[in-house]
C-alpha cells in the first residue's frame, strides 16, 4: 500500500522518498534483527555474552525496540539522501558501511567498560552481522528510494 502510494504520488515520491525509505529501512531492520539475532544468533550470543541485563522477548519494551528500528531506519535513508545514492547497490555499500562503524564503535566501546563480552569473538561475529544486516537494509532503502514514479 505505501509502494503504491510512492507510485502514484509524484510530489510524494520527490520531497519525501526519505519518510518512504526510512520507514521501509526501519520494517527492514526489525525482521532482519528478529532473523538474526533472534534466531539465528541467539544461543550464540546467550553462551558468550553476558545475559544479566537482558530482558525475556515477554518482557520487551516493544515500542521502544520498534522506534529503535525505525531510527536506524531514517538514518540510512538520510545518509542516502545526502549522499544523493539511489539504488540497490550503492544503497547496500553504504549500508554495510555505516553497520561495520556502528557496530565496532558500540562493541568495543562496551568492550572495554563492561562485562557483556566474554571474549572478542563475540564482537567479530556481531561485526558481521551488523554490516549484513545493516547492507542489506541500506540496499532495500535505496532501492526504494531510487524507484521511479514515473515508469510504474
């Protein structure tokens, strides 16, 4: 429904492919983030690293984790934007880019003034993860973001 909306709304898709990109961006994080690490990872990271501030999925703050999303959603959008990058690929370098940064600051920075990891391996495999997950939204995002009204 939002696509079609994109499609026919040319003055939509023009001022506002961010709001679009974003939010298709965020949707993208949140089943990617459930993918991975919800199942694919989730035993691994429960054996090596450190559970004791971790919530039960019972007792998530779901609006907090789904507006979480959608923030790292816009941020790929804006850093399309501006980097005026449309397309999957472009989209998906970028993407894989700014979660190979995201994710090395954040997990060396707990690193070295927490407990969480139990060893670096942990934060290689998290790396990974984060620059899949954040390549393959940016590449969903500027894919979105680069569709042509016109031509559909």
């Amino acid at each position: 429904m939002l696509l079609s909306l994109y499609y026919t709304n040319p003055l939509l898709s023009m001022k506002n492919k961010i709001i679009i990109g974003g939010l298709v961006g965020g949707i993208a994080f949140f089943f990617l983030g459930w993918l991975i690490y919800g199942i694919v990872l989730d035993a691994y990271m429960k054996e090596n690293c450190s559970q004791t501030g971790s919530r039960e999925m019972v007792d998530y703050l779901w609006w907090a984790l789904i507006l979480s999303n959608l923030l790292y959603g816009y941020l790929v959008a804006t850093v399309l934007d501006w980097s005026n990058s449309t397309g999957f690929m472009p989209g998906l370098v970028k993407g894989a880019i700014l979660g190979l940064l995201f994710a090395m600051g954040i997990d060396l920075s707990f690193y070295s003034m927490t407990t969480m990891y139990h060893s670096a391996s942990p934060i290689i495999v998290d790396v990974i993860a984060n620059t899949v997950m954040w390549g393959i939204v940016g590449g969903i995002t500027g894919w979105v973001m680069g569709m042509n009204p016109k031509s559909a």
